[in-house]
C-alpha cells in the first residue's frame, strides 16, 4: 500500500488489510451479478473453495468497484452495507483459506491436501475443515468484530455493531459466564472449545436454563446450535464429492459428531490456535510458506451436483436441461447459477419479477427459455470447477 487509507476506507480494519497483502491467497472474480442477491432475488453465491488458495467474489459487485481503489472512502460504496458484508465474508473465506494453508504446513498433518480423499480418510478430513471454519469464525467474529464497534475503525455509518455470523459481543460477557462461568473467549484455547462444538453439537458449561432464562444467550447459541450441525453436513458432502472414489453417507451419517479423539488432533488445534492468536490478536504474521496446490478435483464424467460444482466452468452452449439432475437441491443451485450469469442492469423490470418466479419452481427449462437472449457477464478466466456454493 503506497498511501494512508481514507479514515472511511475498509483497508483500516487490519485483517482486510491482511488479506489484500497476503500474496499467498488470490482474490478471483467470478462470473456472477452480486445486483441479484442485493434485490433480494439470489442468496449469497460466492463460493468457496479454501483448498485453492483462493477467495472468490462476483465480478459485478461492490467489493469489485471498492477493489478498484480499497484505499478510497467506502461511504459511496455501502450501499445498505452489502459492501460491508462482501469485504468481510472475503476476510472470512481468506482466514479460512490460511487456516488450510497453515495445517499444510504444521506436523501433523503436514501436507494434508495431498491427501487422498477416501472413506478412510474422510473423517480426518473433516476434521481439518472443521477446525479450518473455526479458524474463520473465532479469527474473524470472536477475536475482532466481537470486541471492537466497526464504525470507530472506519467510520462509514455500519449497521454492522456485532460480528458477521454471530450475535455474540465482549460486551455482554457478564451474561453468558452467570451460566458459564469457565467462559473465556479472547483465550488462545477458545478455538479448541469451539472446535469441539462444531465437531459434537453440544458447548460445555451451557444447559437448558441458560436459553430459558436468558434472551441473549437464547439469541446467541439457537443460531450457532444449528449451524454447527450444518457445518457437519456440509463438510461430509464436500469432501465425498471431491472424493475419486463413491462414498455414500446416510441422513444419520452425515449429521453424526466428528470425533477428535487422536492426540495429533488436540497438537493440531493447539498450534493452529496458538498461530491465529497471533495473526489476529498480536498482528504477527506466521511465516507459512505456500505449498503445493491441491489435486482434490471432482469426478467430471458422472452427473453434476450444482451445490459443489461451478457452472461457469462449463461451455456456454451447453443446455441447462441438459445438466439438470432431477435432484432438488442440485437443480435449485443450478438455477440460482444460471440467473447469476445475467446482467442484471439490461433486464426490464418484469423479466427480474418473472425470473424470480420461475427460481421457486422444479423445472430449469422455463428460466433457461427466460434468459436465453439476456445479456450475460463476460467469462472469468481463473474459475474453478468445484465450488461450495451452500451457505
């Protein structure tokens, strides 16, 4: 950075900052209209794929225009803090991109994305990425946003007064330790006990009295409750659909506790924590060199699931009926995708309305008859195929 940044630039807060200097993980656009999930018609699509080193955002958003200049105010850029939202999700997925890159290099277990994904293997694996979006949580919402107020950093009228994914906040620490008192989150062992919930569903310390006598903690935790299960599931899928080999996991599988019950697991969460702490707490950066990419890739000659693969990776005269699966959730994410790629600014207002209608239906051949003649975003060049789009 050549200049001061702007008393209303985001590169103030320092883990953007962080991010926008770290040569080891690259900002790629994507070929996706952010303006769709600002109207309120597409979820946040970005997607993710931290084994690639990589943080993806769409190529017509706000994060786009704010990266033209990231030193500039941010004010004229915010609008209804998207922008606020994009930069600090990207933070997110960089903090968790670094986690992978970290355990890349910490024994055990070195040089984990080389490994191959199997049904042996798989539940490591998981591990990994469950500690890996720990790192990006604990990193991100507990250790920064949670104790500081965003606006007094960078001063552009944010809504944004807890953290991104959490309603947790320093503040109300004196409520949640009259029911856990061992509570201790700005500890570098914090990214232990919150592994261990994502990994079982179930935080030490915290009952049901806790939530019936206590909106904040109800508010705080009923979120987080659910997500950790969530990001079990997640986890499970991404990597079986990575995996070479078919790996077939039942409602009850997918959902089971992750177990952390090997002694180079606890090592792990210990090093990991300890250099996060650092990162974030201390402004001392770890001296992680880069590695070898990852040759995970899925499977491209069966059926595509549309929830972990790209469709900008695939040629533009393939027919989207053609790539419909008749599976649900694939076909639901295959549609979101398909709209992505439309300009959003060069569709009337009555095919925006159409088209939102036509995403709530199971048929992708009335949306792709829709868009057929509609502008569509220029190709991106550095997409990947395989992508976590759920969120």
């Amino acid at each position: 950075m050549t200049r001061a940044p702007h008393p209303e630039s985001l590169a103030r807060i320092p883990l953007v900052a962080r991010m926008l200097s770290d040569r080891r993980i690259d900002l790629v656009p994507r070929r996706l209209d952010a303006r769709w999930h600002y109207a309120g018609v597409l979820p946040r699509l970005g997607g993710f794929n931290p084994a690639q080193q990589a943080v993806y955002y769409p190529a017509h958003s706000l994060m786009a225009r704010w990266l033209r200049d990231p030193l500039a105010s941010a004010r004229k850029t915010n609008l209804n803090d998207h922008l606020v939202h994009e930069v600090l999700f990207a933070v997110h997925d960089y903090l968790h991109a670094w986690a992978y890159l970290a355990m890349d290099t910490v024994a055990p277990p070195r040089r984990f994305r080389q490994r191959r994904i199997t049904r042996e293997s798989l539940e490591d694996l998981v591990f990994c990425h469950l500690l890996s979006e720990a790192a990006a949580t604990v990193g991100l919402d507990y250790w920064f946003l949670c104790t500081i107020s965003l606006n007094q950093i960078c001063d552009v009228g944010s809504r944004m007064d807890l953290g991104l994914t959490t309603s947790y906040h320093e503040r109300f620490a004196a409520e949640y330790r009259r029911f856990c008192p061992s509570l201790r989150v700005q500890d570098p062992a914090f990214l232990g006990y919150w592994t261990e919930f994502y990994a079982s569903g179930v935080l030490p310390g915290f009952d049901t009295r806790a939530l019936r006598q206590s909106p904040l903690v109800l508010e705080w935790l009923g979120h987080e409750l659910r997500y950790a299960r969530k990001q079990r599931r997640y986890a499970r899928q991404w990597f079986a659909h990575l995996s070479r080999e078919p790996i077939e996991l039942g409602e009850a599988q997918l959902d089971a506790p992750a177990r952390i019950d090997r002694a180079w697991k606890r090592r792990l969460i210990a090093d990991i924590g300890a250099l996060l702490w650092d990162k974030v707490k201390q402004g001392k950066e770890p001296d992680l060199p880069m590695t070898e990419p990852t040759p995970w890739a899925s499977r491209s000659d069966g059926r595509a699931d549309f929830r972990f693969v790209n469709l900008n990776a695939f040629p533009t005269t393939h027919a989207a009926q053609t790539l419909a699966s008749h599976d649900a959730a694939s076909d639901r994410f295959l549609r979101y995708q398909m709209l992505g790629q439309v300009d959003f600014a060069r569709c009337e207002p009555g095919v925006r309305d159409a088209a939102a209608a036509l995403l709530q239906t199971s048929d992708v051949t009335p949306l792709e008859r829709l868009l057929r003649r509609r502008a569509r975003l220029d190709a991106c060049p550095s997409e990947p195929r395989d992508l976590m789009l759920l969120g």
